[in-house]
C-alpha cells in the first residue's frame, strides 16, 4: 500500500479527532466485523464461488477492512510494510514451492 493512501486513512481519522477512541481491541473488533460482511456478500451463495455481481460490495467492505488494519497498526506502532515482508518470508519457509505448488495442504501436511 502507498505512503500516500496510509497518510489519506490517518489524516481522515486526525481531521476527526478519532484517535482517541482507536485502541488495538475495539480496532481488532472492528476488522473482524467488517471481515465478517465481506463474508456476508457470500453468504447464501451455495456453489456459486464467483465475485461476479457482487464486485460493488466486496470493494467497499475489503477497503474498510484494510482500513481498519492500517489503523491498528499505526495504534500498535506497526510498519505495515515490514510486518508484510516479515510474513511472506515466514510463509515461504512454511511453503516450500516445490512442496506447495498447487496443493491446499496446510504447511504441517506437506
């Protein structure tokens, strides 16, 4: 994510004065929440698997979850960028490409 979308995300709370009641449990909470309507655009969908009609909803509920996530790593003094990197290295030893390529298994069944 952009320097630039992370200042907007920040400037949007400052301008409100929002910060104050942004703690890392009531920001775990609410990414939940909104994880759970993204999830909600699925629901009742049976097998149909596809984003097709539903693309309005999961870009307004997915920008609110990373929203969220932008918000409680600043309220835990986090660089997102390097708790990314940090997890993709993590995962890459967990999933060897030559283990994992096209499988679904989880890391301690490959």
């Amino acid at each position: 994510m952009r320097e630039e979308t992370i200042n907007k995300i920040l400037k949007f709370r400052d301008d409100r004065d929002w910060k104050q009641f942004h703690n890392p449990k009531d920001l775990a909470i609410s990414i939940s929440l909104e994880a759970a309507e993204l999830l909600e655009v699925f629901q009742w969908s049976g097998a149909d698997v596809s984003n097709e009609g539903k693309q309005d909803k999961i870009k307004e509920e997915l920008a609110d979850v990373v929203n969220y996530c932008v918000l409680m790593a600043d309220a835990c003094e986090l660089d997102l960028d390097e708790i990314v990197q940090e997890k993709i290295k993590i995962n890459e030893r967990k999933y060897p490409v030559e283990k994992a390529k096209g499988r679904r298994d989880k890391y301690d069944k490959l």
